[in-house]
C-alpha cells in the first residue's frame, strides 16, 4: 500500500469535527510512520452550519488534513464525490467512515492487517447503539439486496470499510453519479462478483451530537428508493455483461 485516502462526507458536523479529526489522524500519522502516505479528506455537503470553516482552521494543526466543499447533495452522493477525488489523487486504498463520531479508530488496524488477504474489508455492526429505527433500516436493506441481487450481505451499508482501489473502479464504473446507497451497490456488487470480501465485528457508538433524521416515514421512502436505484443497477450490470 502506497497511498491511503481516508474519507469523510460530513453534514452540520460543527459539534463532532474537531474531535473526529483529532481521533482519525492519529490513524494518518501511524499510517505514515509504516511508510505509507496517508490523507484524511472530509467533504462538506453544503452544510448549514460553519463544518468548512471549522475543517479550515483544523488543516493549519493536521496538515495531512484535505477541506473539501461542495454543494449539498446527500450522503451517497458525497461519499461517491469523495471515493473519485481520491482516486483522482493516487489512492491504492480508500477507508470511508462518517465524521458523527459513531466509529471507532482503534478498530481500524483489523482491517488494515487483512488488505494482503482482502480487497474489501468491511464492518460489521454486531451491537448497534444507534437506535432501533436505523437496525431496522439495516435489516431491510439486506432484504432488498437478496431481492434484487441474489446474494446475501453481512451489513451492506456499513459506514466503515476498507477498499483496494484496483478492484474498486470497476464496481463505480456501473454505479451512477449521485447514487443514493452507492456503499450497498458496492458490497453487493462485490459479493456478486466474488471479490475477495471479509467483513469485521466493530462498535457503532450513539451519535456524538446532532440529531438523529430517522424515522418510519423515511425509512419507507429509503426502501421504496432502494428497489427503484437497485433495478437501475441491475439494468446497468447487464449491458457489462455481468
């Protein structure tokens, strides 16, 4: 591994972004000292809160430290502008977390140990502590992704996964721009391709702050959005001829 982009989309984040700065670029700085470089990218999605220009102050302390802005779009949109930006700049291995304080560094080097095995290392959240509403957005999710994939996945939208760029591209190549659940495409894609995967237990914390959008309303509307973007998928897969 020679070049290592982690990346973040963050939203509203001025109450979380200091300290999930201040915890993941311990992680860039252990990265570099095996002699690896090593970015830590947060893009803010056109936050109505000051996240940029907080991002901004924190580079002069973390110079591995990469703002990005952008106007908003949505999570899955951003974490796809961020995966192309560091492919863009070289990276062999991207790692992707959100910047809410969910996830925790420390379990980042089981995946790190396991890239001469793995092209997608991924966690799996055993003990969620983030609310019943989002478990069950998890569970249909994995309903839909056998449904209309025919493959069954650990935990498909894990916010936590660590990808080798080389296998990577050719999934984004037949994922559309803007995709909405782009890291379920992207898991089942590489399950249905039989990429090497493995997927790893972690913790997934309470948000560290703000306020938790999910409710049922939403997560009927996420599931009626899954089955339509997963059959413009499907569609997308069959003119590759996979």
């Amino acid at each position: 591994m020679k070049n290592l982009y982690l990346v973040m989309p963050a939203y509203n984040e001025a109450e979380n972004i200091e300290t999930t700065v201040k915890e993941w670029y311990q992680v860039v700085e252990r990265v570099q000292k095996d002699g690896c470089q090593c970015h830590l990218a947060i893009a803010n999605d056109g936050s109505k809160d000051d996240t940029y220009e907080r991002l901004v102050k924190l580079q002069a302390r973390y110079p591995m430290l990469v703002p990005l802005d952008k106007p908003n779009s949505g999570h899955g949109a951003t974490v796809l502008f961020l995966y192309r930006y560091a492919i863009e700049h070289e990276a062999d291995y991207i790692f992707q977390t959100d910047s809410d304080g969910q996830t925790n560094p420390d379990e980042f080097w089981q995946l790190y140990e396991n890239t001469d095995k793995y092209d997608f290392l991924i966690g799996n959240r055993n003990h969620r502590q983030d609310g019943i509403g989002r478990v069950f957005v998890t569970k249909v999710l994995r309903f839909i992704v056998w449904l209309m994939f025919h493959v069954w996945v650990t935990d498909a939208n894990t916010p936590f996964r660590l990808m080798r760029v080389e296998r990577l591209k050719p999934i984004l190549a037949v994922i559309p721009q803007d995709y909405f659940l782009c890291n379920v495409a992207i898991s089942a894609i590489a399950v249905k391709w039989q990429e090497r995967c493995k997927w790893l237990p972690i913790t997934f914390k309470p948000r560290q702050g703000g306020v938790n959008s999910i409710n049922m309303k939403r997560i009927i509307k996420i599931g009626r959005k899954a089955l339509k973007d997963f059959h413009t998928i499907n569609k997308s897969l069959k003119k590759s001829g996979q």
